[in-house]
C-alpha cells in the first residue's frame, strides 16, 4: 500500500472532471456521465422490460431480508447500473451500518458513494475494505480514481502501480492510469498507457473511446473516429463520431478560454 503524501490538491491543468472511470469487481463504472459513458461505454442492447423485472426481483428480496449482506450488494450494484446513485448509497449505508467489518459491503459501499460524486469519502471507505496482507487490485485502482477525481494524480498514479504490481497489464487499471495522465495533460504519455490497455483488451468500449479521445486531443482525429466506430454498425459508428467530436470541441474551448 503506498503511503499518503500531504498533498494540496493541486487543480489539474486541463481537467476533464466527469471523466474518471472506476475500476472495482470486473467493471468499469461512471461516476458521472462522461466522455466514455457518451460513446457508448455501457451496453445498449440491454432489455428494459427484463432489467425492470430484476429490479423488482431484487426490492421484494432485500425488503424481506435487508440485513443480508449479499442482497444488500447485489441490490446495491442493480441500483447504481439503473442510475439510481442516492438510493444505492442508502442501502447499502444501512447495510454497512449492520455489518461495518463486512470488506464486500464496504466494497459496494465505496464505489456507490463515488457514483454519487463523495469523492473523499469513497476514498476513505475504500479503504477500509482494503487489506495489505491480502490486497486488491481492484480497489488500489478504484481508490486511485477517487484521488484523481479529487485533483490528487500524482497521488492516484501511486495506487495504479500498486495495483499493477498484483496484475500486470490488467486494462483496467492501465485505462484508470491512462486517464490520470491526461487529466495531467501529459497526453503522449496517456496515449502510451492507453495503448498498452488497448492492446491487452481490444474489446473494450471504454477503453477505445479513452484511447480516441487522447489521439483526438492531439489533434489526430482521423485515428480517433477509427477507433470509435470499430465493430460498430454504421448508425451507431455516426453517433459516437458526433458524440467525439462534440467532446473534442468542447475541450478544445476549453483550453482556448484559458
């Protein structure tokens, strides 16, 4: 576990401040909506009338049981998935309320209070449900995101190597490290970091959009609408071009009003 330097929590030089993505148990989350979740980082062939018939699964089972650990986890996550962040943040509070040393609940718990924006106090909670005699990749690199949320990358970049340590190459935390890179604005470094989580997992959505929006901020948009329009059908390809674009536009303003 790296140690925590008194920092002053400098403002990053070009900050992109909804763009973070938490890595914690197997998937990317948002806090906010950001430049991933806007080209298309979750699934969107999802059926709605499936996803409402678990929701109302999960309620009867965590109103009969809502002191049980795993309901209250898995009702918790279900919540945050639907955009319901306040609400998961109430369950599983209470929950952990019940079971304070429970490391999974603690877990669920951290990452829905970053969903809701409590930056530091995710943070904190995370680290609770963090062990160094048995740690986690997963949640060194989500408390690295929190940090960067917080304008703390050198700091975050510090749990991104711990985290590499336990796994390395994992995507995930490669695409976490690249992104606090350029909220840095040291854009040939995040594309390099990028790369290598690209080149680890090309499937990945969010880790495509991250890498094109690097390419696009330096100017190669070109390479960019490439990477975001693969294995898309052409309609989707043409919204996610226009929702780069947008984006690009929107820094580049930015940067200009600076």
């Amino acid at each position: 576990m790296p140690k925590r330097p008194s920092l002053a929590f400098p403002p990053a030089r070009f900050l992109l401040s909804t763009l973070i993505v938490l890595a914690l148990g197997g998937c990317q989350t948002t806090s906010l909506e950001d430049v991933t979740g806007a080209l298309g980082g979750k699934s969107e062939t999802a059926g709605k009338s499936d996803a409402r018939s678990d929701m109302d699964g999960l309620r009867e089972r965590y109103r009969a049981k809502p002191s049980d650990p795993a309901i209250a986890i898995e009702y918790g996550k279900a919540l945050r998935d639907s955009g319901q962040r306040a609400q998961a943040v109430a369950v599983l509070e209470q929950a952990v309320l019940a079971h304070p040393k429970n490391r999974a609940l603690l877990a669920g718990y951290g990452r829905a209070l970053a969903d809701n924006g409590n930056f530091q106090q995710a943070f904190d909670v995370l680290g609770r449900a963090h062990s160094p005699e048995d740690p986690d990749w997963r949640i060194l690199s989500a408390q690295g995101a929190a940090l960067d949320q917080l304008g703390r990358n050198e700091e975050a970049q510090q749990y991104y190597a711990s985290a590499l340590k336990i796994v390395p190459d994992e995507p995930q935390v490669l695409s976490n490290l690249g992104l606090s890179y350029m909220l840095q604005n040291n854009l040939p470094r995040a594309e390099q970091v990028l790369g290598r989580a690209h080149q680890r997992n090309q499937n990945d959505v969010r880790i495509r959009a991250n890498l094109a929006l690097v390419l696009g901020l330096q100017g190669r948009e070109a390479e960019a609408e490439i990477l975001v329009k693969a294995d898309l059908p052409p309609e989707q390809a043409a919204a996610k071009v226009t929702a780069l674009r947008q984006l690009l536009a929107k820094k580049q303003q930015q940067r200009t009003e600076k």
